[in-house]
C-alpha cells in the first residue's frame, strides 16, 4: 500500500487504535470513483453545453436524447445503470426526514459551525482553495449544501425521480470532474496527498453529516428518539452511495460513522494552511448565506456568535488549530441554546407560525431554480465557466 507522506505520522497512530480502519482509510486516499471517473474522461472532449444536455437528459431518463451520448454515460443512466443496495430501504427514511424538518435551525447552525469545520480541517481543503471556488463562490456553495439537505430530506426525495437522487448524483458528477482537473495541475502533490477528493475524504465527510451533524445540532437544542438517530442516518448512507463514496468507506451506522470520523481525524495530519483559510472564511460567509449583509451586523455576529460556538462545538484544541479567536463568551452553547428557547417562547406568545422551515428555504440554493448539471472545465474556478 502506498502511503501519501502527510499521512504517514497519523497513519502510525491509528494503526495503534484500530490497524484494519487506519489501513482502510489509507489505502482510499489513492482511490477515487473509477466508475465516474471514467465518465467524465470521456465527456472531455465535448462542448460544455452538450455535456449539461447529455446528463440532464440521463438524470431525467430521456432515451431519446441520450441516444447519441457516449457509451460510459449511456451505460450509467440506461443501459447498465448500478443496481441499489441489497441493504436500501427507502421506508426507513420517514423518522429521519421528519427529525430533519423538527430540527431544521439547530441542523443548520450545526452543519455550519461544526460538521463543515470537522471535515475541510483535513487535506480536503487543498482541493477546494487550489480550485478557489470557496473565496469567490462561498456562500453559493453554502447554499448548495443547505439545498442538498433539504431534498435528501424531503419525502421521496431520495427516489429515482426526486431531486435529493438527482442532486447527490450531480454531486458525484462534480467531484468526478474537479478530480480530474486537478489532478492534471501541477500544483497536486499526489505523493504527499494521494488523489484529489479522494474516497477517504468522501467517506470520513458523510460520517460527519450524519454523526457529527446529529451531535452537533443535540449541542444547539435539537432532539432525537432512537429511531429518528438510525433513519437520518439511513438517509445520508444512501445519499452517499449515490454520490459514488465506495461501500468499503462507506458507514453503515452511527457507531461506524462515530469510527470512520475518529480513525479518519487521528490519519490526518493537523490542519494546514489551506484548511485554516477554508474554515475561518466558511465561519464569514455564513451571516451572508441568512441574509445579513450589513457590515457591522455581519461583523458582531461572526465574533460574538458564530466564533464562540462553533469554538463549542468542535472543542478548543482543534479550533486553536484553525486560528479561531479565543471566545471571551464562557459557555456559548448554554447561551446559545437559551436564546432559541427565548425566540421560540416569543414566537408562541405573539401567535406566530414558526419560521424553522422557512429559514432553511433562504439558506438554500432555490434562486432560479438552483442547480444546473453544467460542470467546471478548468481546475481554478476563474477560469471556469459557468457552471
């Protein structure tokens, strides 16, 4: 097994842990999706219009307009489309989707300032500052996310039709083609970091936005019965399959997710410069995603808010790491969990409807309809066109 250098100290501790997750994990971060891979290498030569047409006619299963499409993609969508999972059950997901809609402000906060933190601390964030779409897409992409959720979370939403299926294979088709880019720049160091968006990195991040996003949104007020914890697991664990993570990375339940996320985090090295700059601009965009654009609101909520609780969640030793100021605020989450229980009071004595749900839909990518299936042409998203 080849051994990316940055890994090497944390791969020798975790093997002290658990010797078959470490190598496991490991040994994903020189894999990516071969089969999607694929795809994209063949679309390559196509004009970007047409590739948009091609896998806009796949996700709608359009025969007539796949009819000259390449073979691969043919073969994705109609001729050989992957079988589901033995283990997919799409009446489990009901106790999830409703915990998510009962939850949606404290999930949302907690995916914000602590799932999105969990995961670009690791080497994933070298691939998102070298393509830049962060710094000038950023808080495009953190309603991206937030609409991602809203549609896996949606009843049917993860059928073959609905757009929860749709966005998380798109999802796939972008990574396939940001892989491929970068890994063609020479900027990549593929011996000291493996392949770019690598099934390690795609599986240690799912088992955050199901483990570490039910933790992290309990820290914020939410709450869950035991079967509601399983279900929104099942969501994310069929949400990743469609988004190409392989299923010898994939987790199968919260106790393996809680695993992957610590033999993954112990494999990392400590955050580098790159998820430094990732997770400090994340914590400034997201006054922009709620709509708050004035200067000096934006300014006091990220240093008396959003700072101090994302501090809270992810604990003190990591957000040092990240340069996170130190919170002059003790027991952020306590006060936290205090103001939304004030809010919420004020909301039922004024007789107003709750605004949970309504929240969520202006934090989400719903402008002009949101997402096309266009994909980046150039690994530096400047030089990208529209997509």
């Amino acid at each position: 097994m080849e051994i990316p250098s940055d890994y090497k100290a944390g791969y020798e501790k975790a093997r002290l842990v658990d010797k078959e997750a470490a190598d496991n994990y490991i040994a994903h971060t020189n894999i990516g999706d071969p089969v999607m891979d694929a795809v994209v290498e063949e679309l390559a030569s196509l004009p970007q219009e047409q590739v948009h047409r091609f896998i806009r006619a796949g996700m709608e299963e359009d025969r007539d307009r796949l009819r000259n499409a390449p073979q691969l993609l043919r073969d994705f969508f109609i001729d050989a489309p992957p079988p589901d999972p033995d283990w997919l059950d799409h009446n489990a997901f009901g106790p999830g989707i409703r915990s998510f809609q009962r939850n949606a402000v404290p999930i949302l906060a907690g995916f914000v300032t602590g799932v999105l933190i969990d995961g670009f601390s690791t080497l994933i964030s070298k691939s998102f500052v070298q393509t830049g779409r962060i710094f000038d897409n950023g808080v495009w992409r953190l309603k991206q996310n937030n609409r991602h959720q809203m549609e896996i979370f949606w009843p049917g939403g993860l059928e073959r039709h609905g757009d929860g299926w749709k966005l998380s294979v798109r999802i796939r088709f972008v990574h396939a083609q940001v892989r491929r880019l970068l890994g063609q720049t020479e900027e990549w160091e593929h011996d000291a970091w493996g392949v770019p968006i690598s099934a390690a990195h795609l599986g240690y991040s799912v088992a955050c936005f199901a483990a570490r996003a039910v933790k992290h949104s309990e820290s914020l007020g939410a709450s869950y019965s035991r079967e509601e914890r399983a279900s929104f697991h099942d969501v994310w664990r069929y949400a990743g399959y469609l988004m190409g993570i392989p299923e010898t990375i994939l987790f199968t339940d919260e106790r393996h997710a809680l695993h992957i996320y610590r033999i993954g985090s112990i494999c990392e090295p400590p955050p580098t410069q790159e998820a430094i700059l990732m997770t400090n601009a994340l914590i400034n965009s997201a006054p922009l995603v709620a709509g708050i654009t004035d200067p000096a609101a934006r300014k006091s909520l990220v240093e008396k808010v959003i700072y101090p609780v994302s501090r809270g969640l992810i604990g003190s030793n990591l957000a040092a790491q990240l340069q996170f100021p130190v919170s002059g605020l003790p027991f952020a989450l306590f006060w936290y969990r205090l103001d939304q229980r004030i809010q919420k009071l004020r909301t039922r004595l004024r007789k107003e409807a709750a605004k949970d749900f309504s929240t969520l839909l202006v934090a989400s990518a719903y402008d002009d309809a949101g997402l096309t299936y266009r994909l980046p042409d150039h690994a530096h998203d400047e030089q990208s066109g529209r997509w």
